[in-house]
C-alpha cells in the first residue's frame, strides 16, 4: 500500500475549533481572533494580562547542516510537542510561518510532515492570516515615504546616493537584486540605484519577531536607519514620520496565531525570518506567550546549529532574556551517508562507513550547542531505509561526544513514535543542568564578534574583510551600536561559505562581502560569501506542480 502524502494526511485531520485550543490554554475566547474555523490570533490584552505568570521550560530544536537527504526539524519540533503532551505535560509548539519564495521555489511547504504536522498545513504555507503581507506592506511604505520625501524637497538633506532601504516581496525574484529606479523624467523622481530583498530579509520581519510589544515595536520602528546625509549622520524612519503608519499596518501582524497539530495540541505560528539571511526564529511575543501558558515550549531555529541555534542563542534570547533548559539536534541516517560522501541516489543501500565518516557533522553542531552552556540530546528522525548497524553508528558517536541518541519514529507514529525523545527532554529540562551564556560579550568588538563566530562554531581560520568593511564596522562603534550581536548571512549548507563543502572542515577562510546595520532590529548583519538576500528559483521550481485538483484542493504542497 502506498504510503500517504503529507497533504492526504493533513486533509484526513479531525480538527478541533481554535476556541477549543484555545480553552486548553486557558485563553478566553473573547481574546482569541478567529481567522475561520481553525486559526485565530491572540489578543494583545490578553498578552499583557499574563506577563507577572511564572514561565515554563523552553527547548530548542536545531540540527545538522540540511542535505538534499532530510533532515526533518519541523516535523521533530511538532512531533516532541505532541509527544510531551502524550505523557501528560502541558507542551506548547511555537514555529515559524512558511514563506511563498522557498514553497514556490524548492521548499513547497513547512508544517512538519508525515503525522507530525500542524494545520491548516495549505493554509500555513500560503497567505494564512496576511503577516507576511502586512510586514511586506510596512516595509515598502516607508521606502515609498523616503523617495517621496527627496522628490518634494528634501528637507533632511538626504544623500540619494545613500539610500540603504531597499524594497522587499515575498518571493524568489532574481532580477530584482540589482535595479535602478525613477527612470523617466523629472516627474518620477530621482534615478538611483537600489535592489529588493526577499521579505523574510527584512528588518521589519526582525523588529517584528524580536519586539515584546506594540510600544517597542514603533520606538524599533522608528530607529531604522534608512539613509546618510553628505557629511554621512544617519536619517531615521522617525524622521521620514512613516513609523507610525507602519505600526498601524503591523498592529494585527504583531498578535501571535494559534492553530493545532494533528493531534489537537496547541502550536503558536509567528513570524519567519530565515536562518541564512536573517535570524531564523519565531516571534518573541509568542515565544514568551507560550511559556507563560505551558510547561514546556518546544521551539525551533532555522538551518542548522551553526547558524540557527546560534542566533537563537546570540540574538533572540539575549534580547529577550530567554533561558533555555535543554536542545535537540535533529539528524537522519540518510543525511550522515550523504556527509559522508554518498550520492542521494544510493542512500538506501546500507553504508556504515559512510555513517560512521558523515557523523562529524554532527558531532561538530553537539559541540558547539554544549558551547552555550545547554544540554543536548539528538534526535535521530527515522527513514524506511534505515539499517539497525547503521542507527548503532550515529547512537556509538553521539555517545563518545558525551550526549544520547534517540531513534524517533513521529513521521510515521505521531506521538507514539516520539515518547523516549519527550522523556529524555523533561530529564535534560529539570536536571538543572543548563548554564546558558552566549557566544560573546555585548562589549566585544563588532570584528571580533565577527571572528568569534566564524572560529567557534564554523571552525574556520580567518575572517576576510576589506579595510572598508573593517572601517565601516567601526564607525558604527563610535555612534553607539557596538554592543549589538552580528547576525551572519551564510549558506546553510556548510560550516564553510562553499555550500558544497560537507562534513566538518577546517582551515577554512570566511570572506564578508558586506555588512548592514539593523539598528531598529538590534544587530549588524554580516553578508559572507555569495549568499543572496533576495533568492532565485531553481531550474524546476515547486510552482510548476502546485495546483487545484477537480474538487478545488490545493495540491502540490508538501
């Protein structure tokens, strides 16, 4: 018998109305706002009336650098919820929104899989409750507010040649990198050159998933630096005046929304900044939401740990002073064979050696999470093909780095397939074993936090940068944002900048191409190698085999 696609299987759920999830929670429902039968959006009061409860545990799901083989990190993150809950915890799941580049692009959907998911998965990976529209809205009002203020005057003396806010689109647009604007005549204004980047990339996205409130979300708004005068002094969002009419366009977006897995356990969906170009984790309003609400929140952070985790470590619990008790390094036996130097179309013949090779991967990411002062169990997300000699290698090496392996088979068995993963975790989360600091001190350089990155956790040798850059960063020191974290755009491929290099690698160089400041966001976001801030689509993009069915079902997610 065939087995069911992830989007059969989500058709099939029993959902319950989101006032029912909500009831679980504790949550009125007068303060939940319902987006149909299945969706709603907490209400801002309500947030603020729980904010003196004590806080549950929170766990982090990272895992190995992707491969083409699957590693399965939202479906794990959805799959240990559920579990916590099968054996009587109150578990919350908080993960990010899908966005429609990589689903029409590579992706084609991120609500977990198998029965290990969260619904309305079509939903979820489509418009769901309009934030990412709203962030792209706010986003591209204030670059329509700054070009209008040069057109008419400019009274702030701004240098058009200094424009660093660019327009952003949810959606994988190559030709939209690099572009020149107000070409036309006097009429449109004055021609420069600007670019888009995807929405994920945004700053708006960033002040939006790290902003505890409304109040600190305009005050973030307003310390956007969107350009620089001839004598280089920054001009603000404030001063242009659109960051209160972004807030006003952000209000609804700002409110966490609730759905349900398919085993009717709450899961708060908010925010989508990815871990490549931008910070990779879910909103901090929902984040502290959901640990006021429950005993354990189970959260994940784009990519692998090196660079989710560690901006869930360096940036988002910094800021929000978050702690957390324990973390979960997802891996698959199919993705230490490709580590290992397998071809994706030979993964299901058994390979030990290759394992055994591939595992350094892994054993690397356990290191540099243990770096941060939390425990770590993995999570070894079961595949059909799995030989027993080879889960034995992946649970021999995580031993000898001082650490367990679970096998876990919530893909095919939900909950059930998960329960020695979600005991393990409560173990590691009341132990007391967690000593958290991040990576770096607020008053390291911004260079050698740069360097601290690239060494510790990459492995690397070097950090390359041109005077430029060097000099740039430093100035930024003298106007007072020194103390801010980096925020590193690298592929998630590799611990190198070379998305081709697998396994563990060292010796290598980091070259930073560029550096942004997001001072409304709060840190410097360093742009290394060749990665892109607006991506493109592949050869064969998901969007050639997303459709409508006879019966007008969306098919094609996955």
């Amino acid at each position: 018998m065939a087995l069911k696609t992830d989007i059969e299987i989500a058709r099939e759920a029993k959902k319950k109305p989101i006032m029912e999830i909500g009831a679980k929670l504790g949550i009125p429902a007068d303060d939940l706002l319902p987006y149909g039968y299945d969706k709603a959006k907490v209400s801002q009061s309500f947030i603020k009336s729980i904010q003196s409860r004590p806080e549950g545990k929170l766990i982090l799901v990272t895992a190995i650098n992707p491969t083409p083989a699957g590693e399965g990190k939202t479906t794990t993150t959805v799959g240990l919820g559920d579990g916590l809950n099968r054996i009587g915890k109150k578990a919350v799941v908080c993960i990010r929104e899908a966005s429609l580049g990589p689903n029409f692009g590579m992706k084609g959907g991120a609500a977990g899989g198998g029965y290990a998911q969260v619904v309305p998965m079509e939903e979820m990976n489509l418009h769901f409750t309009g934030d990412f529209h709203a962030i792209t809205s706010a986003h591209n009002l204030l670059s329509a507010m700054i070009d209008n203020h040069i057109y008419w005057g400019n009274e702030l003396g701004i240098d058009e040649r200094r424009v660093t806010w660019r327009r952003v689109m949810d959606m994988n647009d190559r030709v939209l990198r690099d572009i020149v604007v107000s070409l036309g005549g006097v009429s449109n204004g004055f021609p420069r050159q600007t670019g888009f980047d995807i929405t994920v990339a945004s700053e708006v996205m960033a002040i939006l998933c790290l902003s505890k409130d409304l109040e600190d979300l305009q005050k973030r708004l307003g310390d956007i630096v969107v350009a620089y005068r001839r004598d280089k002094t920054p001009v603000y969002c404030r001063d242009i005046k659109a960051d209160s009419a972004m807030a006003v366009l952000l209000k609804d977006a700002m409110q966490p929304n609730l759905v349900q897995t398919l085993e009717n356990n709450p899961a708060f969906v908010h925010g989508g900044p990815f871990a490549n170009i931008a910070h990779g984790c879910n909103s901090v309003i929902a984040t502290t939401t959901a640990l006021r609400l429950g005993d354990y929140v189970v959260t994940e952070a784009g990519f692998g740990a090196d660079l989710g985790a560690e901006k869930f470590f360096d940036i988002k619990c910094r800021q929000a002073g978050l702690k957390p008790a324990a973390a979960v390094i997802v891996a698959t036996v199919r993705a230490m064979k490709m580590n290992g130097g397998v071809a994706k179309a030979d993964l299901g013949a058994e390979n030990i050696d290759a394992v055994k090779k591939g595992c350094a991967n892994l054993g690397r990411h356990i290191a540099n999470t243990k770096g941060f002062g939390v425990p770590v169990v993995v999570a070894i997300n079961h595949f059909a093909t799995d030989t027993d000699a080879e889960i034995a290698a992946v649970k021999e090496h995580v031993a000898s780095q001082g650490a367990e392996a679970i096998l876990c088979k919530h893909w095919a068995h939900g909950s059930a397939g998960i329960e020695d993963l979600a005991r393990k975790v409560v173990d590691l989360a009341v132990s007391g074993n967690s000593h958290f600091a991040p990576l770096y001190p607020d008053e390291m350089p911004l260079f050698q936090k740069i360097e601290t990155v690239a060494k510790r956790i990459y492995h690397a040798d070097e950090v390359i940068a041109d005077k430029s850059i060097r000099d740039q960063l430093k100035t930024w020191e003298a106007a007072g944002y020194g103390h801010l974290p980096v925020c590193m755009a690298k592929t998630q491929y590799s611990f190198t900048t070379d998305p081709n290099v697998r396994g563990a690698p060292t010796g290598h160089s980091v070259p930073v191409r560029e550096v942004r400041l997001s001072a409304g966001a709060g840190f410097i976001v360093v742009i290394c190698g060749e990665i892109m801030t607006m991506p493109g689509l592949p050869k064969v993009p998901s969007a050639e085999v997303i459709k409508l069915n006879a019966k007008g079902e969306v098919e094609g997610l996955f």
